[in-house]
DNA sequence: CCCCGCTGTCACCAATCGGTGAGTAGCGGG
DNA sequence: CCCGCTACTCACCGATTGGTGACAGCGGGG
C-alpha cells in the first residue's frame, strides 16, 4: 500500500521514461485513500480537497470521482478505515497488572489515551475538524471516530464496574475532553493555558496534573 | 457601531433609492470591524476572507486593505478588540461571598468561564481557529485571547494564594482545557465523548461533574 | 481477429479567491 | 465658486477551486 503510494507520487516527477503506471484499480484505490490519509493528518482539512488528494495520489481527479464517489465517498472510506485504530492500540495484556480498582483503570487509560492522540497526527486532524465544522461529512467522520474511541474504552474497561454515586459518562467525558484538548493545542501552538507543552517534561507535569485530576474523582 | 453596520449591510440589497453611505472614514472602519467581528462569529474561520467581510460590511474590498492594511491587520485588529472581553466578564462584586478557599475559587471560576464561553460565538470560533491553524495571523490573535483570559483569571483570583504541593499551573490549565473542548464540542456536535450537550438539563449534568472534578484536586 | 469495456488523461467550465491600479464622487478650505 | 484632497467604487488580474465531458490506450471475451 505504502509502496503504491510513493511509486504513484515519485511518478510525476521522476526523470527519464514516462513510467508508465499499471493499470490495476485495486492499487489505485489504495493509492487514493493512503494519500488522502497522509495529506489530511499532515495539512490538516483546510486544504483537504479533489485536486489537493489528486496532486497527491499522482492521479486524476477524475478516478476520485469515479472510485469514491467525490470526497464525501473518499471520507467515509477514511472513517470506516479508521475501525482498524482500535485493533493497533489496545496491548494484549494489561501489563501485569489486574484486578484494578476503577481509579487505577481510569488513569491508566487517560494517560493511554493522551499517548495515542500525540502521536496519531491524522486522529488530531480529525478531532480539529470535527469541532470546526459541522457538515455532514465532517458529522459521519465523527461518528466513526467516536464508536472507535467508545469501542477502545470498552475493550480497555473490561468487565470493570464503574463505582455508584458518581456520573462517570460525565467524568470521564470531561476528562477525556481535557485530554483530547490538551494534544490539541499542544500540537497547534505548543502550549495550552498558559502551559508550554512541549519537551518531554512538560508533557510529564501534564501528566502528573492529569493523574492528580482523576485520582481525585476515581480516588 | 452596531447601527452603522446594519446600515451598511443592509445597504446592498435594501430596495428603493440607493441610500447614498456617508463619507465617514472612522465609521466604515469601525463598520468593517463590526462586520468582521460577525462573520468570525457566525460562520467561522473557514470562510473568513477578504471577499466575504467587504461584502458583508456592505464596501469595498479595497477600503480593508486601506484601512487596516489587509486582512492580518483586521485580524490584529479584532485581537486588540479581545481586550474589552476581559471588562465585560468581571462581576463587579464575589457575588456576597468572600474569603473563598482555593477549591471554592476554581469552582466558580470553572462555572463562569463555561458559560461565559457558551454565550460567546465569537471566542468559540477563534478557539477553534487556534487549535486547527498555525500561521502568524492565528497565533497573533490567540496571543490576544491567551492574554485576555490569563488577565481575567489574575482579576478574578484576587490576591488568593494557591495552594502548596499541587502544581496549579497545570492542574488549571487541564481543567480549562476540558471546559474549552466541552464547549466546543457541544457547539461543533452538540456532544463530547459520547455525552450528549444539548439540553440545559445536560450542562447541568456537566457543570455538577466539573465541579466534582475541581473538588477532587482542590478539596 | 476485432471490438467493447475499463482504466487513466486531458482540456475545459464557471465561480471564487486575494490583490492592484485606475477612476469617480463628494466634502471642505481657499 | 472652484479646486484639491480624500473616501469610495469599479474593473481587471492570475491562480485555484470543484466538477464534467471527451478522448486515449490497453486487455480480455466474443
């Protein structure tokens, strides 16, 4: 698939024969969706459009039309691609550790979470855009990004009872807010509230406060 | 202000004679400010331009480029604007309560900033520009907003002193963070992670587990 | 074998964008 | 009264956008 995509790319400027490309619809396909992939977590969705994933894809315009439908079609199929983000991130084991209370699960996935979404450019564009705009392909987008999240929790969770007497839907959502926020405008501006986020041990006292915060409400 | 940009918009497509516009330098500026300030309100950055704010201030592209030097300029503009955001926001009295503790500080101010972020379009909207844009323009102005809300937290701190063994810096900072998001995703989704930010009956839900969550760190 | 269909390319469309230079219209001072 | 300064408008530029129709070339089935 990678391949695909960089032989398609190199293909418009690399010198000497026209390298003439295979005639193969399933590897176009591909090379379509990866570049989409690519030039939304790397440009964000500003410049997210036909000619720009085109440009990128090595391909007409036109194929985008023919294969997804238009950008609507080529966004779903991102959103459906973006089931397999459960799958590469949950760890088979829990590390050794079991038998949690809720409080130690509760931390243990925020900092999980915080983790993933540094360092997952193209579920942080997504994130942007879906508290930009609300269009409907923007709306469908977030619905698959959700379930994905929804569905990690609840792999992560377990058979974990929540504790009685607190909302944890609305804890949790606070706190996941926070976090996804967080990631956000660090990897806009460096900082959040005043808090440079951008070492490592900056990245370790947000840590540390975020740890404090659940502690708190999960004891 | 208000009058003159109402004036102007309607300007275009009012019927009858053509309504001749004044010749008043200081209020077409102020117009176009006005307009400007709309726009980013109500549609967002997305389509935040040139074109869009000339036609929508009811005058010529030419006369923004003129008098403010272009778009950065108004941009600057709106950012010095920001100022008056902080006057707006400070009741003048603790409301009847004084000598809080820390905790029952940052409650209040975790309530206020919520809401006062829930009835502001406007700051919604250059929020989001923050996080989804990185050039000189954005960062100018989210300097402006960074500093209007640090300055209104200062104000409305008094002269508390925070609490030891807790670093608050960070703490806070994730707590604004998880106020700002919320609103944004309500705004943008009408929910966050799954939690649904709609009814009045649904802030509540989150302002009561805000709070929990505040009570949690700061006792 | 030829022909039809599928893959891919190219040329073109109207609309809009940011930006500029030239020209018009009205107010105020001499 | 008239002239000049200034507020303001208009027309145009090249670039880019999303979108469409026509065409080229390879390959497999009749």
């Amino acid at each position: 698939m990678l391949d695909e995509a960089v032989n398609l790319e190199n293909s418009l400027e690399a010198g000497g024969e026209p390298e003439r490309r295979v005639r193969d619809r399933g590897a176009t396909e591909r090379a379509i969706l990866a570049a989409a992939k690519r030039l939304l977590a790397e440009e964000g969705f500003q410049n997210f459009g036909i000619n720009a994933v085109a440009r990128r894809a090595g391909c007409d315009k036109q194929l985008i039309y023919r294969y997804y439908g238009g950008l609507d079609g080529l966004v779903e199929a991102i959103g459906a691609d973006l089931g397999t983000w459960v799958k590469d991130r949950i760890p088979e084991d829990t590390g050794g550790m079991f038998l949690l209370t809720y409080g130690d699960l509760m931390e243990r996935l925020s900092l999980l979470l915080l983790d993933a979404l540094r360092d997952d450019p193209l579920m942080r564009r997504i994130l942007a855009w879906e508290i930009s705009e609300n269009t409907e392909q923007v709306r469908r987008l977030s619905e698959a990004r959700s379930k994905a999240l929804a569905l990690w929790l609840e792999r992560m969770r377990g058979s974990l009872t929540p504790p009685k007497g607190v909302d944890t839907a609305a804890v949790n959502a606070i706190v996941i807010a926070a976090i996804q926020h967080l990631v956000l405008a660090a990897s806009a501006g460096g900082q959040c509230a005043g808090l440079s986020l951008k070492t490592s041990k900056d990245w370790e006292k947000a840590a540390t406060a975020l740890k404090r915060i659940v502690r708190g409400v999960y004891g």
